[in-house]
C-alpha cells in the first residue's frame, strides 16, 4: 500500500502527529487519553522502582550509591539506551519491509526517532517496530539484573528510565487501541516532519 491510496474514500484521516513537538502528543496519549495499555505502563514503573529500591536495601548499598545508581542510569539512557532504542525501530521497520529509513532529532524536547519515509504499516507491522525495542531492550536488563546482581539496582533504574522513554511509543499503541474499530494505517513523511494516521471509513 502506498500513501496515495490512503486519499481514497476507503479510508478516512485518524488525525497526525508532528514529530518536533512530540511532547504534545504524549501528553494526550499517554496521559490525557488513557486507556488499560497506559495504566499498565505507569504500573510497570512503580513495580520496577520498587523493585531497585528493595534490591538497594536488601545489599545494604545506602542512599549515596543508589542515588549514585540512579544518576547513572540516566546517563546510560543517553549514551547506550537510546541510540539502540532507535536502531531497533530502525531494524524493525526494515524487517517490515520499509527501505527509505532516516533519522531525526530535537534539542528542544531531547529526543531522536526513526522515520521510514512514506512507508505504509498496517496495525501488525506497527505493533512489531513500536515495541520492537521495548522487548528487547527490557528483557535484557531484566536478565542481567538476574544474572549479574551486583548491577541489579543499575540495571533495574536503566529499566525505569527505559520505561519513561518508551512513553512516545506507548502513546502510538494507546492512540492505536482507541481507534482499534477503524482498523489502522500510517505513514511518515520526512519532509513534513509528520506522522499521518488512517482508518477505515467514508470521507
């Protein structure tokens, strides 16, 4: 499917998203608009905040080094978290048979994505590049907090950072299960630095 049969009366605009004001989106998705999908993503938070508290007392690591853990957590979310973040979207969409792939970024709101210019992605391919990088990404700090408990409370407060940055994606899959009747369509457009999103319907 192409972007110019989404202008047919077959489908009807679900509304777009700029992608340099993202923030604005998120706050409506994620935290305006809420759905179970939003819920169990603050809930996953608080259980892994818990968790690196829990794990913090139990090895006696005091305040200092866990608010050291912590400070460090963010700083691990810039440098490693966040360009492989995007590579596994970038990955994804390709696996999703996208070939125009490009990446963009924001001083002002602190954020890089992956755009896949005027590719189109029914709700299937969308649902595998959205969360793509939160399954991998997570599960792997979940086993090495497993596997390596002497970085378990590091590695759980990378998990929670992780989690706060994936809240663009799950604002995608929020907006995605609001308008799950309609079915579901979209497309990015690097030169309008904006994501379209389509349903089913008549004009």
């Amino acid at each position: 499917m192409t972007p110019d049969e989404l202008s047919s009366d077959d489908y009807q605009p679900l509304g777009e998203m700029t992608h340099a004001t993202l923030a604005e989106f998120v706050v409506e998705y994620f935290l305006g608009r809420t759905s179970w999908l939003t819920w169990l993503h603050h809930w996953m938070s608080v259980i892994t905040l818990i968790a690196a508290i829990a794990v913090a007392v139990v090895q006696g690591r005091g305040v200092p080094r866990t608010l050291g853990d912590f400070g460090l957590s963010i700083v691990a979310l810039f440098v490693v978290i966040l360009p492989l973040h995007e590579a596994l979207h970038a990955i994804a969409y390709r696996l999703a048979g996208a070939r125009d792939i490009r990446w963009d970024y924001s001083l002002r709101i602190l954020a890089v994505w992956v755009i896949a210019h005027r590719f189109v992605a029914g709700t299937r391919a969308f649902l595998f590049v959205a969360l793509a990088p939160f399954v991998v990404i997570n599960a792997a700090l979940i086993g090495g907090a497993f596997a390596f408990p002497q970085y378990a409370v590091l590695l759980l407060f990378v998990l929670l950072v992780h989690l706060h940055g994936c809240a663009g994606d799950w604002s995608l899959l929020n907006f995605v299960w609001l308008h799950r009747e309609r079915g579901f369509w979209t497309y990015d457009d690097a030169v309008t630095g904006k994501s379209y999103f389509f349903g089913r319907g008549v004009r």
